[in-house]
C-alpha cells in the first residue's frame, strides 16, 4: 500500500495528502485499495484501471464545457479547427 506519497507537480487546484485530516487520508486510501481490489478481478492492470479513471474525469470535464457553452448559446470549434489552432 502507499502510504508515503507526496505530489510535486500536482495543480494547485489538487489537495496533497499531507494537507487531508487523517479520516480523508484514510478514505482516499481505502477508495485506491478498492480500485486495485477491483481492476485485478476485472483482470486490469492498475495502469489501465486508473488510466480510465483519468479518462472518466476527462469525458465529465468536456461535458461540463460543453454545458457551459450551450447555456452561453456558443458554438462548438469542430475538430479540424482545433487542430488548427494548435
């Protein structure tokens, strides 16, 4: 189990654990412990199991702008002008 981590490079938006009381250190411990427990039952790798973790924030984040954008009545860059733009 890791229980020594510490973030160098997280956003400052993302809480370190030292910053956690010691219950919701314990409880993003115990939900870390869960994932691994499910992914090897699934037979995941903790890789892939946390990659789609990564990838569910991401889906929520686009459908948040998304949202965002209709309420506003904005439309959305399509994908070749995204490209475009970078």
């Amino acid at each position: 189990m890791a229980k020594n981590i510490y973030t160098t490079d997280a956003p400052l938006s993302c809480p370190t654990l030292e910053k956690l009381s010691k219950k919701e250190q314990e409880m993003l411990f115990d939900a870390f412990e869960k994932a691994i427990e499910l992914a090897e039952k699934a037979g995941f790798s903790e890789a892939e199991i946390f990659q789609f973790f990564e990838d569910v924030i991401d889906v929520r984040a686009s459908e948040q702008i998304l949202d965002k954008m209709e309420r506003a009545r904005e439309k959305p860059m399509s994908l070749e002008e995204f490209k475009a733009s970078i």
